[in-house]
C-alpha cells in the first residue's frame, strides 16, 4: 500500500518595522555586535511595562487580510511560559486563544491551502556556542538583540501533500508578503523561518499519523530536502515495525539529515495566561477596511492577469509578478508604448537576473527601437545598462555609439565573404556535415559586424555556404 504525506506549515516572519514588539529598540540588523539593542523592557527587568507596536499590528492585519482571513473584533496578548537561556523574562509574549486572524486560504498553484491562524508574536534572544558543535562547545554566550523582534507566526492546516508543494507555499507566501510591504521576507537575514510538522498516513485513510516538527531551515532548498528527507525516514521506521514519536527535529544541512532536538511539548505545557500588562486589542472596523482597500494587487490575480490580458507565458508572468518592481516597471512600460512580449521577454532574461531597473518611460523607447529592429539585442543590452548607469536616454546613446542593426543582405555580403576566406577549416568541417560550424562563423561575423542582423546573417552564411 502506498503512503500519502501529510504536512501543514508554521511560518515565522518578520515584519517591516523599525523597533521591535514591546519597546523602542531598534530591529538589528545580522551582523550587528551582540546586546547592542537591548533596553530594560526586552531584557525583562522588574518594574517594566511594554508597550505594542503600531507598525507590526498593521503589518500582520494587511498579512491576514491578504490571506483572506477573519478578522475577530477581540484578541489579546498572553504569555508562553518556559525557561530557557535566551528568553530572559521567562516567557515570551504571544497570542494564544484570541488570535488576531483564522481561516483565510492562499491558493498554490491552484490548489487552496487552508490557513488556520496568523498571530503577533516576539521573537527570542540567540545563543551563540564557542566550539564546533553544540556537545563540544565549552562556553555558550547570549545575544539580545532578536529578543523582542516582532514576528508574526502563520500557520496553515496539513493541507499539503508533498515536498514540492511545502517550498512552491513557502515561496508564494512569500511572493505576498514582499507584495503588500508586510516583510523582506529574506530567508538568509532569519526574516522568513518555515517549520514544516510532516506525518504519512496510508493512502486513502483520513486519520493523521504521528508529526514531527522540523526546525533550523534557511532556505527553500533546504526545506525541500528536509521534508524528503523526514518522509523518507517515517517510511521506513513504520515499515519495519517501528513508531514515529512526536518531537521536534533539526535539519543539519551538512549531514543531509534530521536529528532528535526535544520531545514535542503540548499547550498545557506552557502554562499560557493573558498578558497582564498589556490590555486587549480592539481594533478599529473602519481602520481595518482603510488597509483592506489599501491593498495591492495581489501576485495571484496580477500574474493570471498578465497571461490573460498580455498575452504572456505562464512562466514570464510568474517571474515578473514574483517582484513588484520587476512588474510595476513592465505594466508601467508597457501603458507608455513598450511592445508587451518583447518587453516580457526583456525583464526576464535582463532586467530579472542583474536587478538593475530603468526608467519605464526609457524602456518603452529602447523596446520600441529593437521591435523595429532599428538596433540589435547585443546593442540594445548595451544601451539599457549605460542608459541605468547614466541616466541619458536609450536614444541619445544610440545615437552617440552610431548603434544600428543592418538587415539588407548586400550590406553585409562583403563581410560574409571575407569570413568564409578567412576560415577555411570551418568551412570544411561544415560542409562535410558539422552543422555546428556555422554558428563559429556566424560569431566571426558578428565581430567583424556587430550591427548585422542576425538572422539575416545566418540565412546569407547558408547561402553563400550551399
Ligand atoms: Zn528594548
């Protein structure tokens, strides 16, 4: 019998914010030096009070909002008791039984994975262990500085079904979440942190089996690997007469394994309570339809848009709606004139890769002028980066560097047959059958004329060549 997997997602992300949670510190950045931003209020000195960030309950309610979710008219804060070293009030602040958000959806390739919940939270402090490996360290350190960092934790339902499903959530999660300004969402800064819990069933059978939780992922591949990885394991442990237990598990990405971390704790565990400190929340209906309103197009409906309405493939209109600069500049580029496809084309294979944007009004003109074929593509590549570096217009350097494509044959035959005299062993090994050969001359070509067309100097090689 064959095994299904089941996986639900819990996702930390940081939101967009200048000082943390509860206090007015300032969100470090990675390689700041350890306890610079720490106050009396993150540190959890006695007699402190903290005090919520605006920012941060904004960005989570646009988070929620964009994910469809309810928003219930109560929640609060309440504390997560436990000990550890770089959790220094002995609780960390967060939401359990009144969420601020439940039941929204974010549709992955079609298929609607459900999302149970997303909450405020505070992030915790981070051990830093002098020595190889945690067993062989012989001294630990703390750093404060992520201590009270607004999070917000997104969890979804054990919706999906495999590895490849668990990233593409991932990446469309957060695809949203740089799309409504509600986070960086950068994986390698700790911004984003996805914690799969995975379980296999029996296919066919509905009762959930036993999950683990993995921790210490920092990158989509890494997730991939870790669920492949774990399902595999479970297989095989249940295959052979064993039992999954229910813990958490780290990934090490250099062993290409998961490890036992700590047996899974339960709710009742953490003895939660409200926050005594901090009063409810209620927020405001009409604030919170301002932000709904507010929204940007989400990437779902701007990528189907711009296949149906532009014409463009569905892979151009995912890799150009993933960034909302890359898909302001074309949809912007292509109102002021730019032909949609060649332009789609031109994000994706130059625009995407090296990050460096132009003008939209400078690139409709650069568009306008390879579509005419006025210039080449090598010319036209050449345009964009100087026009971006100095900010002169595509056609004024077209211009100034006498940049144009030539298409009439008798231009460029002079110059075909110089390369054919000149290149007698490519001409042979063509002829007697090494079809590849023609593309060394067409290069010598190209060098000798840049501004040839191409294809018309490949069908004037053929030509000359037969
Ligand atoms: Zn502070």
């Amino acid at each position: 019998m064959d095994w299904e997997t089941v996986i639900g997602m819990e996702v930390h992300v940081q939101p967009k914010t200048h000082s943390k949670m509860f206090c007015g510190c300032s969100v470090a950045d990675v390689n700041e030096p350890p306890n610079t931003h720490v106050c009396e209020i993150c540190l959890g000195m006695p007699g402190t009070l903290p005090a919520i960030n605006r920012a941060a309950v904004e960005a989570c309610m646009k988070t929620a909002l964009a994910l469809s979710c309810e928003i219930p008219r109560h929640t609060k804060f309440d504390r997560k008791n436990y000990m550890y070293p770089d959790l220094p009030k002995g609780y960390q602040i967060s939401q359990y039984d009144l969420p601020m958000s439940v039941n929204g959806v974010l549709e992955v390739d079609g298929r609607k994975v459900r999302i149970r919940r997303v909450h405020l939270e505070e992030d915790t402090g981070k051990l830093v262990h002098a020595g190889d490996k945690l067993h062989k360290a012989w001294e630990s350190y703390v750093d404060l500085n992520r201590a009270g960092v607004p999070l917000m934790e997104i969890v979804s339902e054990p919706d999906l079904r495999s590895a490849d499903e668990a990233r593409d959530y991932a990446i469309e999660l957060r695809t949203v979440l740089r799309a409504i300004g509600a986070s960086e969402a950068d994986m390698e800064k700790g911004q984003l942190r996805a914690e799969p819990n995975i379980s296999i069933r029996r296919a066919g059978t509905d009762a959930l089996g036993v999950k683990t939780e993995l921790k210490n992922i920092n990158s989509f591949r890494a997730l991939h690997r870790a669920i492949l990885y774990e399902v595999d394991r479970q297989q095989k442990l249940l295959e052979t007469g064993g039992t999954v237990v229910q813990e958490t598990r780290g990934w090490s990405e250099d062993e290409e394994r998961t490890f036992s971390q700590r047996s899974k704790e339960f709710a009742e565990d953490y003895r939660y309570f409200p926050e005594p400190d901090l009063p409810p929340l209620e927020l405001d209906r009409a604030w919170i339809e301002e932000l709904r309103a507010a929204l940007p197009e989400l990437p779902a409906i701007r990528r189907a848009r711009l296949v149906s309405q532009h014409g463009l493939t569905a892979g151009q209109a995912a890799i150009i709606s993933a960034d909302r600069d890359l898909a302001d500049l074309y949809e912007t580029a292509v109102m002021q004139g730019a032909p949609p496809l060649p332009t789609a084309n031109w994000i994706v294979n130059e625009v995407a890769p090296t990050g460096k944007l132009l003008d939209p009004a400078y690139l409709a003109e650069l568009m306008t002028m390879l579509q005419a074929k006025d210039i080449t593509r090598d010319q036209a590549r050449e345009a964009y980066f100087e026009s971006v570096e100095t900010g002169r217009t595509p056609a004024e350097i077209v211009a100034e560097h006498g940049y144009r494509q030539v298409s009439d044959e008798s231009e460029l035959r002079v110059i075909a047959e110089a390369v054919i005299d000149a290149n007698p062993k490519a001409v042979a090994d063509y002829r007697s059958g090494k079809t590849q050969a023609l593309n060394a001359l067409l290069n010598e070509l190209r060098k000798k004329a840049p501004q040839a067309n191409p294809k018309v100097a490949r069908e004037l090689l053929l030509k000359l060549l037969s």
